[in-house]
C-alpha cells in the first residue's frame, strides 16, 4: 500500500468499501455517498432492484426471487460486478449533477490494514466501475487516524481502534506510520449476534433483521442512568410457534452477552501495546485511545475500554466517517507531510 500525500493529492475521489457502509467522498466536495453496502437483485432476470438504503429497507422481506446481497465482506470485496454495480448506481447520480467534467481517473480507496494482494486486485477492479484508471491504496488505520484528527505525522505515539462491522483493527502510530496493528474478526456484525444468540437461548425469540436498534438505543439509555440494567420491550418471533410475541428484556443481560466479543477487542490492543517500544507506551498512558469505526458508538464500549487498560478513551466526532474524510482531507492536501531531513535544505 502507498502513502505518498503527493501521489493521493492528485486524486479526486476517495471511496470506503465497507462491510456494512459504502461511502464516497469528491475533493472539494465532501462526503457525496453514505449507504449501506446491499444491492437487491432479481435473481430470475439478473437485475439490479435496488442498492442502499433502499436494498436494506427489502431485506428479510423479499419475496423468493429478490435476493438482498452483501457484495463486500469483512472490508474485501467478494462480488465484483455486485460491487461495481453497486457503487455505479450509488454514485451516479450525484457524479452527473456535479462532477460531469472531471473524469474520476485517480481514486483513493482505503484498505484494512492486513489486506492481501487479491483483495487490494478486487478493489481496484471495483473501483474501475467509476472510470479510473489509477487507483491509490491506503491503510484504513491511518486514514482514519488522520479522519479524527490525531497528530499522524508528529514523533508521538497515537493509538487507534476503528470498530466497524465486521472486523476492528486495532493500531499505534508514529511519524506517519504504523509501528504495531492487530486486526480481529469481531465487529457490529459478532456484537449484534450474540445479542440475537441471547434473545435465542433466554427468550425463545427470533429477532427481525431491523430489530436491533431498539435494543442499541436501550443499552445507550441504561448507560445514562447508570448502567444497573433496565427493562426494555423487544418485538420478534416466538422459535417455537412462528408467532409475533414482546418480551421484556434485561439491559444488563445483553451487556454480559456482548462481553465475549469485546473481549477479543481488549486481547487485541494488549497484543499491540505489548509490541509497542515503551516510549511510545508512555506518550499513549497521556495521550489515550480514539475510537473510530461506526460500532464504537456502542454504548458503553468506551467506559469498558478504560476500566479494562486504564488509558483514557474518546469517541471520534464522526466515527463512521473517520476513514473516507481522513481519505479527503489527504486528497485535499490538508495534511502536511514532516520534512525528516532537516540537513538537506
Ligand atoms: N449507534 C450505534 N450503536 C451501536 N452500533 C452501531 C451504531 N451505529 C452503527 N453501529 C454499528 O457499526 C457498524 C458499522 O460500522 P462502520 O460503518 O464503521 O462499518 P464498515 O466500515 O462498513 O465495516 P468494516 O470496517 O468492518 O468493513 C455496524 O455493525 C453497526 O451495527
């Protein structure tokens, strides 16, 4: 992967390939695209029904020739042509209105951190659907650290988990670059399911796909007053009967059945601390952790991150745009490079 800011300033299009969210950011422009990463099909003629938040509206409730895909998983692209087309319809519209002149021949998209030749391949392919021709790869990690506006490019140490949907990719930063990172397969995707496991196990009840946000917005209400557990009422599908049946269910439950998956979060940031020189340990013990990635708004992810390592935690102003606006800020060349040879002038 590259980082040359002169390389990713004359790029006008910067895309996040997520797997929950798709976003494109234009220079000069801002952030045009943020959907999420679906596309309906016909699966009789082929067909693209609907993508977004359109596609996301029909899922689980499609009849059985309409398919509701996921054409990226886990930050790498499994269905290229999905992909293209998705991202096509996505951005068409707005490309028409505003960028019919500027041909989009140079695009940045980021990548996590350990992605492998065959998914940089598959994301450059899909970023062809656009009219590129050139295509410039960077670290999710460091666009998104530049997204929150960490000092990247000082000699200091900057910590950064980005939270997303299906991975979180944990890693320390200094002068521009990655000195240790650690990626695990838990995100928003293994949170929800083992809240959707409890709501299995201890209520016989089936979740609807959308049935989630209630719950999210309960667990944020639990932890403002005072995180002891609160009841809150969840619609689904009896297991047994097939019918629609309301429970009630404990906060404080779901709170423990979300700890396995943090868990692997905090094992994680320990394996990437222990990598860490101890200077840079110590500029983190003053300077703390930022949480990007749209599942660090998960109430009470912060508070469970600072009981666990003492470090002070915050929450990126926008956390789920962190990575493609870190993207444009670069393309727009609001980031200075530092001059290492001080010498040489
Ligand atoms: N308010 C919220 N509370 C809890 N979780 C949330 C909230 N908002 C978003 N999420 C979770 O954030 C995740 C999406 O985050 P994000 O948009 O960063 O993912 P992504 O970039 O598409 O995924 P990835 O980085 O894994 O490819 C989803 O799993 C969603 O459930």
């Amino acid at each position: 992967m590259t980082l040359s800011l002169e390389q990713l300033s004359r790029c006008t299009v910067a895309v996040d390939l997520g797997a929950a969210r798709t976003r494109v950011y234009l220079k000069d422009t801002g952030l045009v695209v943020d959907e999420p990463s679906l596309a309906a099909v016909n699966t009789r003629t082929g067909s693209l029904i609907a993508v977004g938040s359109l596609a996301e509206g029909m899922a689980g409730r499609t009849p059985g020739h309409i398919q509701v895909l996921r054409p990226i998983s886990g930050g790498t692209v499994v269905d290229i042509d999905m992909a293209q087309r998705m991202l096509r319809f996505l951005v068409s519209d707005k490309i028409r209105r505003t960028w019919r002149r500027k041909p989009m021949l140079r695009a940045a998209v980021c990548l996590p951190h350990d992605a492998k030749p065959i998914a940089q391949r598959a994301a450059i392919e899909t970023l062809s659907a656009l009219g590129t021709r050139r295509v410039e790869l960077v670290d999710t990690l460091i666009a998104a650290a530049v997204g929150c506006g960490l000092p990247v490019e000082r000699p200091e140490a900057t910590m950064i988990v980005v939270c997303g949907a299906a991975s979180t990719q944990v890693a320390v930063l200094s002068l521009g670059a990655i000195v240790a990172a650690e990626k695990v397969q838990v995100g928003g995707d293994a949170i929800d399911y083992a809240v959707i496991q409890h709501l299995r196990s201890e209520h016989e009840l089936m979740l609807p796909s959308q049935g989630l946000h209630p719950l999210h917005l309960a667990l944020y209400s639990d932890r403002t007053t005072g995180g002891g557990g609160t009841e809150t009422e969840v619609r689904g599908r009896d297991v047994a009967t097939g019918l629609s049946r309301t429970v009630l269910v404990n906060t404080a439950h779901v709170r423990e059945a979300i700890q396995t998956p943090l868990t692997a979060v905090l094992d994680a940031m320990g394996r990437v601390l222990r990598e860490c020189p101890p200077d840079l340990v110590a500029d983190l013990a003053e300077r703390g952790v930022m949480l990007a990635g749209g599942s660090a708004r998960l109430p009470g992810l912060d508070t469970m991150i600072e009981a666990a390592t003492g470090m002070l935690v915050r929450i990126a102003d926008q956390p789920d745009v962190c990575a493609v606006v870190g993207l444009g800020a670069m393309m727009e060349g609001k980031v200075k490079p530092l001059h290492l040879d001080p010498l040489a002038s």
